[in-house]
C-alpha cells in the first residue's frame, strides 16, 4: 500500500499503510526493476492458471533458454512469466529495464541458475535488417545458455521482435480456470494442494464463470473468487462485483445522455481529484463555457427567453442551479462530498461515489466524444497550468488519462510542454511523468519518452528528460536513470545539458532517500569516479562536473523529517544483477513516493506550503541517509572533502556540513553519534594545514546560519572534541559573517 499526500492532512492517532505485527515497519512500495522477493514468486505462482499453449512455452524456453511472450496487456503475461521461470531457475528472479537491447542483454554477466524477465520490453531497433537480427538472437542465445540462465521477455503483440525471435502468443487463462485455482489456493488444506475436504470448489467456479460476462478484467474474476472464498454464494459474490463495478455503473450513467454541465463537472473532478470544493466549482464552471464554445447550444440559456412554435415570447422560470445540494446530498450518482478536518476548519473535498469511477469516467469520455471536445479540454487546461497547487492536481489527472489515451495526452500536453524549456508547462511536464511512473503498466511508457527526449529530443526536450529522469523514473529504474545521468554529464558537447545532469544525480541521490530508497551506490560511485577522474589535463571540466553532482547529493534536502523509517537494504557482494559493475538498487527495492521538482529540491509532489512550494529549511537528504546507512560515513567524509576543497563550492559546502550536523544533532542519541562520528572521519582526510582553516570556516558558517538555534552549542562541541581541545570561539547568535579564513589557508 501506497500513501501518497498531495494536500493537508490532519490524523491524529492515525495508522497509514498496511497494518503488520507490532513494530513491524512497513513495507516500501517496490521499484520496477531489480531481484524479486521470495514472497513475491510465490504468491504469483500460488494461484496461477495455465492458460493455452502454456506447455508450448515452457518447452521452448527450456530448449532455447530465451523467451519472448507476445499477447495483449491484461492476459496475464508477467505472472507466466514469473510461472515458467519459477520452474526451470533455482536462484531467484531479476527484473530488468525493458529498454534493454539484445545487444545490451548479450553483454550482461548472467548468473547461473537465476531467472530473468525483461518486462514491457520495447523490441529490437527497426532500422536494423532482418540478418543482424538473427545474429544479434543468436549471441544472446549464446550468453544465456552458456551460463545456465533463462530470460523470458514480454510485449505487445505489435512490438517487433525480429523473424528469428523464440516468441509465442500469449492467451488469457479462462475464466473457470482462474476461478478454481484462487479458490483452491484459499481452501484449507496443505499449499499447493488440492483441498480434500471441500468437493464444492470446482461446482462454485463452474457457477460463477458462468454468470461472469466474458470481457470481465481479471481483477472482477480474482474478486468474485475472494467473495466465495469469504463464505459467499458464486451468484452473490458474481452479482456484488458486477454491482460494484465503476465501468457498469459509470456507462449506464454516460448512456442516459447526461446533460453538458454534468459532464463538464464530471471531466473536471476526473481531471482535478482532490481540489477544494470552490476551486472545483470555479474550475467546472469554466470547462463548461470551453465546451458551449465548442458546441453551441440550440437550446434557451438559462434565464433566457424562449419563443413557442406561435412566435409569442414564453419567459423561461428563473432559478438558480442547485449544484452543490446535488452533491452533498448524495443525489449525484457518481459525485460525493466529503469532510475532511484539515486541523482547524472542516473543509468540503468533492470526490467520487467509488475508487475506481475516475479511471472508468475518463474511459468513458474518450470513448464517446471527438477532438473538438478534447480541443476544448486542452484549451481549458491553460488556465490552471499556471497555478502551483492546482497544477499537481492536473497531472495527477493527465497521469490517469495517459493509462488510457497515452497519445492523446503525449500530443497535445507532453510534448508541447517539453519544448517550451522552463516555466509552468515543463512542471507540469514532469509531474504528468512522475505521477505516471506511479503505475507499473506506465513506468515503461515514461522510461521510452525520456529516453526518445535525451536521444532525439529538442535541446529543452533533453533538460526536461534530465528532471524526470531525477524523480520518480529514478526511483523506478534507479540503475538505469543513474548510468543516463552520468553519460549525458560526461558527454562532449552541451555544456549546458552536462550540467544539469551533474546537478540531477544529487536530485536522484534525495529522490532515493526521500522514498526510504538505497542511494548507498549512487555515492560510492561518485566516489569511485573522484578517484578515476584526474583532477588537471582534459579530465579538469569532467572532474569539475563530479563535485557539482558530488555538491548537489550532499545539499538536496528531503521532504520529510530525518527520523523514522526501515533502513535501506544493504548490498552485499553476491552476483551483480545490474549489468553494470554496481548493485544500485541494493535488493531491488525502493519506494517510490511523490518526486523532487525539477529545480533541483523536493518539489510539489512531496511536501508542499500553502503556495505548493517545498517548505523552507528542510533537512539534507544525507543527514537521514547516515542515520540510516552510518557505515558510509567513510565514502561521505571524502566526498564532503573534496567539496571543502573545490574553491567555488567551499563555503556552501561548509554551511552544508553545519545544517547536516544540526539535523542529525536534534534527533536522538544515535544520530548524535553519527555526527560525531562524521567529523571523526572527515578532520583526519584534510591535510595538516587545511585543519585550522577548516574549523574556522566551520565557526564562521555557524555564526551566519545558526541564529538561536539550539543545537549550535552541541555541534561546536563535537567540532572541539573531534580537535581534541576546547574552542573559546562563541557561538554568536547574532554574530557577523565574518571573512572565510580557509580561502587563506588551503590550497585547491
């Protein structure tokens, strides 16, 4: 389970997520790529149900050990996936990015005995001919059979796979099929097993797969054997889900032919969930004069006069529209209001009567109305792209129109917005991407667009692609988006664009720590890179470019106080499943909560003002990643160093140190001891005659920032024991700045 606060929230002795065993923390929500875990195999395989030609695949991938599953999205291909190689692989499962290529798949170290899936997997490169795509299958079938692995990889039926490719067509399982085997996996009895004691099963899935219409979702299926499961009749439990259904209800309601104020209200609430009641009512209103714009109505306005078939004037009655009375009364069969407490005032939130009737409104209208009315909707969108709250609320909703109508919301928002470079629209760019990283099925949508941006984009297309690629992809695919960011900041030309991917592998660096991810092997590799990159001759402007990234990990703030939180996988020195010298995603697992702006801090998506800016004063990423990971403090001691001594970036770095000090000084016993134990670490890495210089700068810093803070005092205590004598330097709330006496005394 994922909380995800875009707005105020007052919970009081609340419990978020879901609830486990006392002082059990709970689980992050998973990255898309990376090792599966052992629970995770097993409950996909628990109750899978062979479909057609099931054998046919498992004899295949057993002979050729590659696999390509084609078929339609929604048939199940992924836990066939899991299904098959679960069967013929005894170490585990790795996920890969489905950008992968054969040629890049062929170069991987695959591990024996493990099993691999390459998910949503983009295909082979149409520009190459049919020959090199024989003998680029034959390498990777080379690879993977010479050391004892197996590689399934799925895709869409339309998605080129080469002549040559081992493909077979996926089919969904049937209905009946699916039926039995939830049922049989909640049964008592032994797992895995058939259940002795209950003969009914295969009766009760026979009855409810037939009084299941056959273009019912899996999910309907897999709820419908929940309810039986819970004691249910198969024709009740049929009967609650069809009931409950989003796409019943929501059609019959479309199919009545509502009239256009209630259809711009309902576009608007599936556009913006979650706004305040006004903003909603405001924002409504003006998508219904967008669209009596774009159809004109023959009928009389409101209020207006009306002629009778005689010509006499007929004076319409006038009265107001009682919209809001629809709705808080509960008259609107698809809109509700509810009361949220926000701390000191109750406030009036408009929302759906369900969870899902917002994904089956915008279906529903895409399904029914033509390009003038989505012209209409995108001219309307101009208007609240400009405001910083509601602009989140946009995206959200393009996000959830994009699983939809991707290239509708590509075309006239995405790739508009991308090209304008900065402003409100590349934001909302970027939040529209992050959002959509949200959903698994969309993830791989997202990596293929900014990875088109960075390749074959515009230069401004390319900076945006940077910001997404720091967010919420990152977060998603954290090996992929680090090995891109640090290609594009080692490039040759694009000065510019070589920048902000420096700065943007900070920004990945907090994205990670923001969602309690692993950020553990984005440092060591700045590390490993300080020592390979000289610092004079042609490395001088790549060197100067790692202490920027270097600089922007060790500054990014998070968006949530440093306690709290399970600590981050560590990575131990098995087989690397990355493919690229590092396991940086640790077990393959990172949260992904709402993403850092693309201005380099934690953005609107994360933790927001009243204005939907990143609030003031927020703690470093890296204070809540050594309370977490303390055994880097090594790696971090030296990258701080070099920061100290890269002349541009010293005294920011220094006031750095101070605030990183303070967060972890304010949090406890442990924390403290981790500052300590920074200091010890860093102090002796300076060389003899920076020392003295340093902790000057360091009082300096602390008398320009700290101001009454209360913690200064225990800070400059750490400072004069880590010196090993006392410090007659005061604190001095309200002292001057001062010079920067390490200028003076260090060299760079």
């Amino acid at each position: 389970m994922t909380n995800v606060f875009y707005g105020m929230v007052n919970a009081q002795n609340g419990t978020f997520g879901a609830a486990g065993e006392p002082g059990e923390p709970n689980s992050p929500r998973p990255s898309v790529t990376g090792p599966m875990r052992d629970h995770e195999i097993s409950e996909a395989v628990r109750a899978f149900a062979t479909p057609e030609g099931y054998t046919a695949a498992a004899e295949l991938l057993a002979d050729r050990a590659v696999l390509v599953l084609t078929g339609e999205a929604g048939t199940g291909k992924r836990t066939g996936a899991i299904s098959l190689l679960s069967r013929l692989s005894d170490g585990g499962i790795t996920v890969l990015p489905p950008s992968q290529t054969l040629e890049s798949l062929a170069d991987r170290d695959f591990v024996s005995g493990r099993g691999y899936i390459v998910l949503d997997w983009f295909g082979v490169d149409r520009w190459d001919s049919p020959a090199e795509h024989e003998y680029q299958w034959s390498v990777l079938f080379g690879c993977v059979a010479n050391a004892g692995a197996h590689l399934v990889l799925t895709c869409d039926r339309g998605v080129p796979t080469g002549r040559t490719a081992p493909s077979v067509p996926w089919t969904r399982p049937r209905v009946v099929d699916v039926l039995h085997e939830h049922l049989r996996a909640r049964a008592p009895g032994e797992e895995g097993t058939d259940p002795g004691g209950d003969p009914g099963v295969p009766e009760a899935a026979e009855k409810a797969a037939a009084a299941l219409p056959d273009d019912r979702s899996l999910a309907d299926v897999v709820a419908v054997a929940e309810g039986i499961a819970a004691g249910e009749d198969p024709q009740a439990a049929v009967e609650g889900v069809l009931r409950s259904s989003s796409r019943t209800r929501v059609q019959e309601w479309f199919d009545a032919d509502p009239e256009r104020r209630d259809v711009a209200d309902a576009t608007a609430l599936a556009l913006l969930h979650g706004v305040h009641e006004r903003d909603y009512e405001i924002l409504a209103k003006r998508l219904h004069h967008r669209l009596n714009r774009a159809f004109p109505s023959t009928a009389p306005l409101e209020g207006s006069s009306g002629r009778t078939a005689e010509g006499d004037t007929e004076k319409e009655p006038d009265r107001l529209p009682m919209l809001r009375r629809r709705r808080g009364a509960g008259g609107h069969s698809l809109i509700r209001v509810r009361l949220r407490d926000d701390g000191w005032l109750v406030r009036r939130f408009p929302g759906f009567a369900e969870n899902g009737d917002r994904a089956e409104v915008l279906r529903q209208l895409w399904e029914r109305y033509d390009a003038d009315f989505w012209n209409a909707v995108e001219s309307w969108t101009r208007t609240v792209v400009g405001h910083e709250t509601r602009r989140v609320f946009l995206a959200r909703g393009l996000a959830a129109l994009a699983g939809i109508a991707f290239e509708e919301v590509h075309d006239l928002y995405l790739d508009r917005w991308s090209r304008r470079g900065d402003g409100d629209g590349r934001d909302t760019c970027v939040f529209v991407l992050w959002s959509m990283c949200m959903d698994e099925g969309l993830a791989p949508v997202v990596l293929r667009t900014a990875d088109r941006w960075l390749s074959h984009g515009t230069p401004a297309q390319a900076e945006t692609a940077l910001h997404v690629w720091s967010g919420e992809l990152g977060v998603a695919y954290p090996t992929e988006a680090f090995n891109r960011l640090w290609s594009r900041m080692l490039e040759e030309d694009a000065a510019e664009r070589r920048l902000g991917a420096a700065q943007s592998i900070g920004t990945l660096f907090g994205s990670l720590v923001d969602r309690g991810g692993n950020g553990r092997a984005v440092l060591r590799r700045l590390d490993d890179g300080l020592l390979d990159i000289r610092r004079f001759g042609s490395d001088r402007i790549n060197r100067t470019l790692l202490i920027i990234a270097v600089f922007s990990a060790l500054t990014v703030p998070t968006s949530e106080p440093v306690t709290g939180g399970p600590p981050p996988a560590h990575e131990d020195d098995g087989p690397d499943d990355t493919g690229t010298g590092e396991a940086l995603d640790g077990d393959g697992r990172s949260p992904a909560e709402p993403g850092d702006g693309p201005d380099g801090t934690a953005g609107p998506l994360a933790a927001e003002d009243g204005q939907g800016r990143e609030a003031l004063g927020a703690d470093p990423a890296i204070a809540r990643h050594l309370m977490l990971a303390p055994d880097q403090i090594p790696t971090v001691a030296c990258l701080w160093v070099e920061t100290v001594r890269h002349r541009p970036v010293r005294r920011l770095s220094i006031e750095a140190l101070w605030r990183t000090l303070r967060a972890l000084q304010r949090n406890g016993a442990d924390a403290q001891g981790t500052a300590r134990d920074l200091l010890l670490a860093l102090v002796p890495m300076l060389r003899p005659d920076e020392r003295t210089g340093f902790r000057t700068s360091f009082v300096s810093a602390v008398r320009r920032c700290a101001g009454s803070d209360p913690s200064t005092d225990a800070v400059l205590e750490i400072l004069a024991g880590v010196f090993g004598d006392g410090t007659d330097t005061p604190t001095g709330a309200g002292a001057g700045p001062g010079p920067d006496p390490l200028t003076k005394v260090t060299t760079t």
